[in-house]
C-alpha cells in the first residue's frame, strides 16, 4: 500500500474515531454499540459503565435503549456472564410490549435500527432453545414492522436489512439498494454482513469519501471498522478477514498435509513399547474432522452439525458452516462402489436445501475425499456439478496412496451415515 494512501487512512481514522469517541461520552447506546463494534480499550470502558447503569434501571427507568445496551455488553463474551441475567428480564419486558403504541408511535426497536442491533446481538449471545424460538418470533414481528417504517438508501436501512438476516429473513428485499458499500466491511467481524469478494479499494474509497464530514458518532464507528477491514485485507494477512475464495484456497491445499501424516511401517521411537501407528481416513466422519482441524484456527467462527431449515418432517443439517461468510462446507465421501451419477445427485440434493430462499446460507462449498483415487473420472463429476445452483467450488482430495483400502485391500463398502445423521 502506498505511504500517500497509508496517511489519508491515518488521518480519516483519526476523525471518525475522535468523534466516536465523543458520541460514546454522551450517548450510552453509542458507547455500547461502538464498544460492541469497535473492541477498543476506552470504548469497552464505556460500554461496561452505560451496561451497569442500564442493569441497575427499574421500573419506570426501564427503557428500550436500555435492553440494546445490555444486549450489546452481552454480545461482548468477557461481559456475557455479568449482564447475562438482567438482559433476559429486560428483553422479556421489552417483549411484552406493543410495537406501536396507542397513539401509533412504534416502540424503540421498531423505530431505531441501533436498538434492533442490541437486542439481536444479546439474544444471539445468551438466549438458547425455546427462548431462542420465541425471541425469533417476536423480532420477526417487529423487524416486518420497521421494515415498512424505514425506508431510504442509508446506512441504518442497510443495517436493518442485516438484522434481517440474522433473525431468518431472507435478505432478498425489494427496498434494499443504494446502502453505503462501506457497510459489509463493518459489520463483517460480528458476523453480520459479507463484503463481496473483490471489494477492498471500493470499500476504502467510499469509507474516505466524506469522511472528514462525518459528525454522527454511529456512522463514523461503522466507517472506521469498514476501513480496518480493508487495510486488514489490503495487507494481504489477516484470518479475521477471509472470503470464501480465501476459504477454497485453503481447502485446495489440503492434499499437502499428507506430507507429513502418520503412516507407519514400524514405530518411530525407540521407547519401550512403542507401536507404529496410522492415521486412517476410512469414512465421511474422519474427513470432516480433518477439515474442521484444517479450518478452525483460521475461521474461530466455524461451526459444524448445523440443522438447516426443515422441509415438513425433513430436517437437514450441513457439515460445517461459517454463517458471516453465508457459506457451507459440504463433505462427501466418495466410496468406490459409488458412481459419479450418484454422487452428483446426491450433492445437488443437499444443495437444494441449503440455498433455499429462505436460507441464511448463500454459497457451498464440496470437498469431497475420493476413496478410490479415481482421477479419470474427477473431470465427468465436476462437470456434472458445474452450474449448480450455490456451489462456488469443488474439491477433490484422492486418498495417498500409503492408505490401503484396508488390511485385505478389499475396498470399503459405503456405510449409512449422513443420511440418517443429516436428516432425521
């Protein structure tokens, strides 16, 4: 990066930030959703005081804006246990009320994106099972509600359109259009929006555009966290910042840890006792836990087994997903009695759930493990997979050839797994 554009960046995040931190000092939702957004030390400090003073509120004192400042010190997990308790009574009062009041003023989540923002990101920290459910039902509500009442390109309609699709509702919005560029890159490290693959001098430029001009404390906390995700990025190192090109790239380079495994012929050490020992790949199950071990480190915000939306009694799970990405990561075990014909539908079929419309899930990724090494007929599979609907890559890791097919060398015969485990 040029030292020209390293001092315009230098000074554009000295603005935003002074008046961050201003807003914070007079705006206890600022303070909370900057020190949520941010992570800086002087902004925690201010979103733990604005959270104590809103968990010592009672009865008339309570307030909306209190149950987002709760929320987001809950989204923070240093903070979780402290304020865990008095955010979910907060959050049920909040819940009992109307969305619109006698007169027809909307109540602070539906009028005010911030708000929304708190209470999802507490809900999301510390709600869990039937309370998880019932919260989705009542924000799904109140969101449709704020949906009609905020209307307009700008940074908070763009921010409700984000909440949107944490809560479940597809993202697909015939209002949504025109939303700063700027504002997938700053709520990407909460896991709330994906910048597009490609964006990083877009998202730099129009973060800089204006930006000694802006005196709104919330946009100038988004802009400066937009522009640390592109200077991140621009610098070519930072795991907080990966893109699902990023995330297909390691899985390619999967094939290279098999330089160094485990395989064998005779123990390696002298200790007494020791035995040789071989690190087998025999079924969908030790594959999926090398590629969680593969990814984990680099993506912290990986989770596997999760249940997709059902379709009747069908209740399909993936493998592995990282939800700020939009992305799953399907895993298949090609087994030698198992055609390419099949293998291709099979993929398609899970495709089909997890893309849905109604899905917060956008791309996929197959990697499969080729238990039969069979590179003649890899070219036929991808091509019969190319074109499907979400997948963004194929990956084709063939078992080394220091893997017998097993002590007879009789080829594995595909097990009942995944079907049963995915969809029950």
């Amino acid at each position: 990066m040029k030292t020209e554009n390293l001092m315009l960046i230098t000074d554009a995040r000295e603005v935003l930030r002074k008046a961050a931190v201003a807003e914070a000092k007079g705006n206890p939702l600022a303070a909370a959703f900057l020190g949520w957004l941010l992570r800086h030390d002087d902004l925690m400090a201010s979103l733990q005081e604005a959270a104590g003073r809103a968990a010592a509120a009672k009865g008339a004192d309570r307030n909306s804006r209190n149950v987002a400042v709760l929320g987001f010190a809950c989204g923070v997990e240093s903070l979780k246990s402290r304020f865990a308790a008095e955010f979910t009574q907060q959050l049920e009062w909040s819940m009992g009320l109307p969305n619109f009041a006698s007169g027809g003023e909307p109540c602070g989540v539906v009028a005010d994106p911030l708000i929304f923002a708190g209470v999802v990101a507490g809900a999301e920290s510390v709600l869990m099972n039937e309370s998880h459910k019932r919260f989705g039902q009542w924000a799904t509500s109140a969101w449709k509600d704020a949906d009609a009442l905020i209307e307009g390109a700008s940074w908070r309609r763009g921010l409700l359109i984000s909440l949107g699709g944490q809560i479940g509702i597809s993202k697909e919005n015939p209002k949504e259009g025109g939303n700063p560029i700027w504002l997938a890159a700053a709520l990407y490290r909460r896991g709330w929006a994906t910048p597009a693959e490609k964006s990083v001098s877009e998202v730099l430029k129009s973060s800089l555009a204006g930006a000694a001009g802006v005196t709104d404390g919330f946009e100038a906390g988004l802009r400066l966290a937009a522009i640390d995700w592109a200077v991140a990025r621009a610098m070519d190192f930072d795991i907080t910042a990966l893109t699902v090109t990023d995330v297909a790239a390691v899985l390619q380079r999967v094939p290279a840890v098999f330089q160094r495994w485990t395989w064998e012929e005779k123990p390696r050490t002298a200790r007494r006792g020791a035995q040789p020992r071989r690190w087998h790949i025999e079924n969908e199950y030790h594959f999926q836990s090398l590629l969680y071990a593969v990814l984990k480190p680099l993506i912290p915000a990986l989770e596997e087994e999760q249940y997709m939306s059902p379709t009747g009694t069908y209740q399909p799970r993936a493998d592995l997903c990282v939800l700020a990405l939009e992305l799953v990561v399907e895993v298949k075990f090609w087994y030698q009695g198992k055609s390419v014909k099949d293998l291709t539908e099979e993929i398609a079929a899970d495709l089909s759930l997890y893309v849905r419309k109604d899905s917060r899930y956008r791309k996929v990724i197959a990697v499969i493990w080729d238990d039969g090494a069979r590179t003649e007929d890899q070219s036929e599979l991808r091509r019969g997979l190319k074109g499907l609907t979400g997948l963004f890559d194929v990956v084709i890791v063939n078992r080394p050839s220091c893997m017998r097919l097993g002590e007879t060398g009789v080829p594995r015969k595909e097990t009942v797994k995944l079907s049963a485990r995915k969809h029950k």
